[in-house]
C-alpha cells in the first residue's frame, strides 16, 4: 500500500471501531509528503513538547492527549499511536503504540478535558486525587519496524515496553488493522463482539525482510 491508501485504511479502522462503540475519539491521520519517503500520522495541535517527558510517564500521557498526537483513543481512554512511512507501494518503517489509560477513574467522563483534569491531579497529588481516580500505570506497548537502524542489537521489528532503550523482537511487521485485531483479542477478549472485530479487513502489507537473526538469548514474540 502506498501512503495514501494506508491514511484510508487507519482511518477506515478507526471509523469502523469506533461504530462499534470500542474508539471514543479518532483522528484523521495526517500525510506528510517527502522526497521519495511518505509519513502517515496522526496531527497534532503543538501546544507542547511531549518528546520532554520520559518514555512511559504521566506527563508523556497527558501531553500526547492534550496535543491531540494521537490516532485514537479506545473506550477506556488507552491511547493508540499508529505512524507508517512508506515508498512507493512498500512499507519502509511504522511505529504502533498500544498505552492502557493509566489511570482508573470512578466515574464516566464526558470528554477529554475532564480525561486530562484527572490525569493532572494524579501528577500533583495520587493521595489527593484518590476519591476521583486510582492510579495504575500500566506499560506502554510500542512496536517499531525500523529497517535503517537494524543490526544485531536492533532487531527489525520489536517491541519497547518498560524502558525504551528495551527490545524484544518481535516476527513480523503489522497492518494497523492487525495490530488493533491483536490489542483487543488480547486485552479485551470479553468485551465485546469478537466477530465484529474479525470482519475488519486485513490488508497485506508489502515490505522487505530483515537479515538479521534475532538477537539470541533475549525475549521474542512471535504471532500469526
């Protein structure tokens, strides 16, 4: 697929869960045009520099939502980043991010501000914010294809979850349909129709093969 028909397929997904009742916020993705490269991601209001905030905080969290720098949000409020940047028809490199909300709340919100209110009062003070909201930090899943930096401590397509500096290779590059395929399955498998989800078009995704082995002696995922 090329660019443009991977910003159709994100944003396809996106409308199709979010009909189901499993997305609450989506955004359309944003292509940016290069020199023979293309980048499929999401937009961004700018409002401020996340990429100050170490991987996996509450600050990157709450950053990321109040700059709108995501593909969507699920029904829970985990967030979901999905960037490709591809040549031609090939899939050169993506970057798949899957964060459980970290926080619980006790009751429904209305939108993101009041999302983005919690999460504020948790960073000032958890003791304080106890009655609205529990703290859970649960870890960020993020899955990079990154054939231009692959070598035997950096396997083509892997998977930062903890640490960033963290890498645990993983088979094959994804889909974005796939990757939300495999997000709920996994983590959301009785909560709502599966079935639906299955219906949800797989597109192929052309791209070269790494090789480089996976790295020995380290943790590897394998799906299919």
């Amino acid at each position: 697929m090329n660019a443009k028909q991977t910003a159709a397929v994100i944003a396809n997904t996106c409308r199709d869960l979010f009909s189901m009742g499993i997305v609450s916020f989506h955004n359309h993705p944003r292509l940016i045009a290069g020199s023979g490269r293309d980048l499929v991601s999401w937009p961004t209001r700018g409002t401020s520099d996340a990429s100050m905030h170490e991987f996996g905080t509450l600050d990157q969290y709450l950053a990321w939502v109040r700059d709108g720098a995501f593909t969507c949000l699920l029904s829970d409020f985990s967030l979901i980043r999905a960037s490709y940047e591809c040549m031609g028809s090939a899939t050169i490199g993506h970057s798949l991010l899957y964060w459980p909300c970290p926080i619980d709340f006790r009751e429904g919100l209305e939108d993101l501000d009041e999302l983005c209110d919690g999460i504020a009062m948790c960073i000032e003070s958890v003791h304080r914010s106890r009655e609205i909201c529990s703290l859970t930090m649960r870890a960020p899943m993020r899955f990079d294809f990154d054939p231009s930096r692959e070598s035997d401590d950096h396997p083509l397509v892997h998977l930062h979850t903890q640490f960033e500096d963290a890498r645990i290779s993983v088979q094959q590059a994804m889909c974005f349909p796939g990757f939300m395929k495999r997000v709920l399955r996994t983590f959301y498998r009785n909560r709502w129709q599966l079935s639906e989800i299955d219906s949800i078009h797989e597109p192929g995704l052309r791209h070269q093969d790494g090789q480089c082995e996976p790295p020995t002696r380290c943790f590897q995922i394998t799906w299919s």
